[in-house]
C-alpha cells in the first residue's frame, strides 16, 4: 500500500511508516531526506555510468578506423581485379565502395580514375587522377594516367607538362608508358597546330 498520510513531519508513504519502529518512528522527515539523498545519489551514479558507456561507445568507434581501412583494401583488390579482367562496371561498384570506406587512398583514386578511363567517363577520370596525385604526388602511374586522360580530353599542353615528371621516374616500373604517351601527346598537339584544309 503507497498511500500516503500528512502528520505534523510532512507527508510520508504508510509503508515507510509501518516499517519504522520505536524512536524513529518519529522522525519521518529525515527519512524522506535520506530517501532524497539517496535517489539524487543514484541519478548521479547513473549519469557517471552513461558517461562511462558513451566513452565506451567512442572508443569502440575509434577502433572501426583499421577494419574501415581494411574494408577498403579489400574492396579495391576485388575492384582491381575486376578492372584486369575488363568486368569494369563490376570494378567501377567495388571501386566506389573503396573510396567511400577510405577517401584519402592515392591508390584507389588512381584506379577509380582508371575505371572511368576504360568507361569513356574523361572529366572523372581526371578527376580521380588529380585526387590521386594530391594525396601522393609521387605516383608516377596516377601522373602517367592523368597525363594520357588529358591528351584525351585534348589538352596537350597541360598533359606534356604532367608527363615528362612521369619519365623522369628512374624507379617507375614501365617506363616505356610515360615515353609513349607523351610522344602521342605531342604528336596530337603538332597535328592540332596545322592548318586544316578542305
């Protein structure tokens, strides 16, 4: 029973009188105090342990960023492969998926550009290119392929000044790309340069 009955002490709970004996019977506000007390003590105990489980929850957040990482790492080896075996819209979605796990990847921006490159998408293929050269600007293949998606695009100039930093690259692998593409650039760029006659 929660009724509740007013003496000259204030207003207290029969069941907390009835559970009261002898001299304490007559202090019925102090017990209301203490119950005060220690519900106010509770409440602080459970904001403390919220606190507790919401740094607990951040935590937990923080420690997503590698399996984001390798998320992304997968993804791009399973687009990279795609792309190698020409099942490029099947590369351009594990690609996609890629760069939005990890943006900040030179190497996926570099073979997203690729993706779009084989898909007749020129503007975002340099797009990605030039993402992929901010983020490393050492990556002679990103150069070598923002250099050939230029010379597509017909801006021979700006691929002719990207491409000889890509040839210069004693350690790039196939070295034999960057000479050819930007002998093709300069070649078109010579050809746009003669008269056209009827």
């Amino acid at each position: 029973n929660f009724e509740c009955s007013t003496n000259r002490f204030g207003v207290m709970p029969n069941f907390l009188k009835k559970s009261l004996v002898g001299p304490l019977r007559c202090r019925p506000r102090i017990y209301l105090l203490i119950l005060v007390r220690v519900r106010d003590l509770a409440i602080l105990w459970l904001k403390k342990i919220g606190v507790l489980i919401s740094g607990l929850a951040l935590v937990n957040c923080a420690s997503q960023g590698p399996k984001e990482e390798e998320k992304a790492q997968l993804h791009l080896q399973i687009g990279t492969s795609h792309l190698e075996k020409g099942n490029y819209p099947a590369a351009l979605s594990e690609l996609l998926l890629a760069s939005n796990l990890d943006p900040d990847s030179a190497i996926i921006h570099n073979n997203l550009g690729l993706a779009y490159f084989v898909r007749k998408k020129l503007a975002l293929a340099e797009k990605h290119f030039r993402r992929s050269i901010q983020l490393n600007s050492k990556y002679t293949e990103a150069r070598n392929n923002l250099g050939r998606a230029l010379g597509s695009l017909a801006l021979y100039a700006e691929a002719i000044n990207h491409l000889p930093i890509a040839v210069k690259d004693l350690t790039y692998a196939a070295p034999e790309k960057p000479y050819a593409n930007l002998a093709w650039a300069q070649h078109l760029k010579e050809e746009q340069r003669k008269p056209k006659y009827m």
